[in-house]
C-alpha cells in the first residue's frame, strides 16, 4: 500500500515537474528572443500579447497544427524512435528534478544524472540517421561522438567533486551550501563547456550548425517532431543549469545561480563565434582529459 502511494506520488510529482518547466522553458524562450534582440541592437518579439509575453504560445501553435503529408515524409520508424527516446530522456530529468526535492533518492543520485545523459547521443544518432538526410546523418554522427568526448570529461568532474565533498546524493547538496566552485574553480570551468556541448548550444551546436549542415538533425522535420525536438532542448538546459547550481554552489543560491546560468546560455550564444570541430575534439582529449586525470592525484 504505501510502495503505491510512494510510485503516485512520484509520477504525480514529476507530472507536475515537467508542466513548470515546460511553462518555464516558454518564457526562457522569450527570454532569449528579446536578449539576442538586444545584444544585437534590435527589438525582439513584441506584437503577440502585451510585451510578446504570448508569443511563444503562438509559435507553439504553428507548430503543432502543421501536418506533412504522408507519402512525402522523408522519415523512418528509427527518427519516430530517437525522438520519442529524447522526450524519455526528457521525463527522465523531470523525474529526477522532483524526487531531488521530495527527498525520495539515493545516495548516487548524480551518478544516475550521468547514466541518464549518456543516452542522449543515442537519441540524437537515430535522429539524425532516420531522416534519410545526409547533412542528418553527418551532424548525428559527429554530435555522438562529440558526446563521448565531453562525457569521458564529464565522468571526471563528478567523480573530483564527489571526492572532494565526499557524497553524491543531489538531494542532499539541494540544502547544504557548498560553494565548491572555489575549491575546484578548473571542474566549474570545465562542467560550463561540458553543459554547452550537453545541451547543443553554441559555440559548441555542432549537431544543429546551420553554416555548415543547412540546419543538422531538424532538416527534415516539422510540426509535432520539431516541437518535441525544441522543447526538449530547452528543458534540459534547465535541468543542467539547475544542476550545475546544486552541485558547485548549494543551498539557498540554487534558485538565483540557475536564472544565472540561463543567462549564461543566452550570452555564450548571442556572444560567442562557433568552434571548429576538430579543435574542439583535440581540446577534450589532449588537455581536459589529462588535467582531470592529473587532479586526481591532488585530489586524493
């Protein structure tokens, strides 16, 4: 009895996590719009509602009451497949974000957020190869292995923090106010290049570089697919901001440092020009990989 009201209340709660963010991930949206309008010396979205603030509701829309006639999708059951793994993955987060707070983990709980993010090359890898596109293709095989490489970085940084704080349980990092950031500030620094290749935002979009692949995995889909594709992008930029808050700061900053960390999203994008590939390879294993490693021996 009480193990099916602790699984409710778990779907329940991560329900009810997933239509705040998503409300959240809308105005981030417009957030974004009007900031890069700004950084750019323009106006962003300021007809739909008053300032806009409708406006992405209107886009979601348009998007959603699209419709691609059959015969002419250029789409195979394994993209269906890779996005409806991304919008698991997806649930996944919101999942984690409310039992983080309902108390209800374990002791490993940001080990699991690693467990989780490993699987998003796979989804990407089907997006991309199911659209019998070859710029699809191309961009979902280079954004799969950019994942192993910043992910191989990734498993570092936990594991130098988990050491240096001596736990990994999120839920317990929610309460405590560490400010691990000044202990470790070269993870910190590497954890903000790692979350940009994560959530596929420049300078590091190298699954969606419009310069280069006409526009990467999305090429060939529209309405519902691209909604989800969008959405989901976005949600888990939140979750890696709000995370990246818990675990280098802590405590009662969480709130504050996660709108900071938005931001930082919307200012690397608006700011900073695209780096190339094989740069950006060289980079992860030749010097953050050795530093890491290296860092053990400090560490212990």
């Amino acid at each position: 009895m009480l193990f099916g009201l602790g699984c409710l209340y778990m779907v329940v709660s991560s329900f009810v996590s997933f239509a705040l963010i998503m409300t959240l991930v809308a105005f981030f949206i417009l957030a974004e719009r009007k900031v890069l309008g700004y950084i750019q010396i323009r106006k962003g979205p300021n007809k739909v509602g008053v300032a806009g603030l409708l406006q992405s509701f209107a886009d979601l829309l348009k998007l959603t009451v699209k419709y691609k006639i059959p015969m002419f999708l250029v789409r195979s059951w394994l993209a269906w497949g890779g996005v409806l793994l991304l919008v698991f993955i997806s649930g996944v987060y919101c999942a984690y974000f409310s039992m983080c707070y309902a108390g209800i983990f374990s002791g490993n709980s940001l080990l699991w957020l690693l467990v989780v993010g490993s699987l998003t090359g796979y989804s990407l890898l089907g997006i991309g190869w199911g659209s019998y596109n070859k710029y699809g293709l191309l961009s979902g095989t280079r954004s799969c292995f950019g994942s192993v490489s910043f992910e191989a970085s990734f498993m570092c940084v936990v594991v130098l923090c988990g050491l240096a704080i001596g736990v990994y349980d999120v839920g317990w990092l929610v309460k405590e106010p560490w400010c691990l950031f000044l202990v470790l500030p070269t993870c910190y620094m590497v954890w903000l290049v790692g979350i940009l290749c994560e959530c596929n935002r420049t300078p590091f979009d190298y699954a969606e570089a419009e310069s280069e692949l006409v526009s990467g995995l999305n090429t060939e889909y529209c309405g519902v697919p691209f909604t989800c594709l969008f959405a989901c992008e976005y949600l888990i930029i939140f979750i890696f901001s709000w995370v990246t808050s818990v675990f280098f700061f802590g405590g009662l900053l969480v709130i504050p440092l996660t709108m900071f960390h938005l931001f930082f999203f919307i200012w690397a994008r608006g700011t900073l020009p695209r780096v190339r590939y094989d740069f950006f390879v060289n980079f992860f294993w030749k010097w953050v990989l050795l530093v890491l490693l290296f860092s053990f021996f400090l560490v212990a």
